[in-house]
C-alpha cells in the first residue's frame, strides 16, 4: 500500500493521488450556477480547451451521494492545478459537468484555493 505523502497545501494524499479540492458552494453562488447560460455545445468546446492544457475530464455515478460527478483533473502538464482534482455534482452527468466548469471558470478564476474550506455543496437542482 503506498505511504501517504504531505502536499504543501497541507493535504495528506498518497503517492501518485492527486489531492481533491475541497470546497463549498455558497448560498448566493447556488442561483448563479442555476442560471449561468452553458448550452452543451459551449461545454464541449470547454472540455476540448481544457484537454488541450493538459486536464483529464471524468463523469461517473456517485453511489455514495446518489449523483453524477465530474471531474476536472490537473495532470504534470498543467501550468497550474496540478496535482490536484476539482469536482462538481449533480442529477445528471450534464449538470455536474456544468457544475465542475462553472467552478473552475467563474468561482476561482481558473485558480483553484488551498484546502481550507470543506467541500460539502448540496445538488443543482
């Protein structure tokens, strides 16, 4: 079993694990997130520039929150991210997606914040 390791953002991950961003979606951000105009053309085009900076895009069924997820995936290849993993839920695999890009593009700018807010936002809808 590999050994846990210390990432400077203070997160334990273990070796070859990319450490999970933890965040919250506020209460303000939920109706932002609801009404942000993302047809599914526009996220595509979203996912095609993100794989070309070097991110991997995941969407999987969370059978623990009962929900779609994506995941946004910083590789070696990204300026910044790397290393880390951002995600975003929903109902269904579209929302999520809408959800993770959303994050990455309009909450942090493209940036994503140190591990010192715990992740715990409800579902989109």
């Amino acid at each position: 079993m590999p050994k846990p390791t210390q990432r400077s953002s203070g997160g334990n991950t273990y070796a070859g694990q990319n450490e999970f961003v933890r965040w919250t979606m506020s209460e303000s951000t939920k109706p932002l997130l609801k009404a942000y105009d993302m047809s599914p053309e526009t996220a595509l085009d979203l996912v095609e520039e993100l794989n070309q900076q070097g991110y991997r895009i995941a969407l999987k069924y969370d059978a623990y929150d009962k929900c779609a997820s994506a995941l946004l995936i910083g590789t070696e290849e990204c300026e910044v991210n790397s290393g880390r993993t951002l995600t975003g839920r929903g109902s269904t695999a579209y929302k999520a997606l809408k959800c993770v890009l959303y994050a990455h593009y309009q909450v942090f700018s493209e940036v994503w914040p140190a591990n010192d807010v715990i992740r715990r936002e409800e579902l989109d809808d």
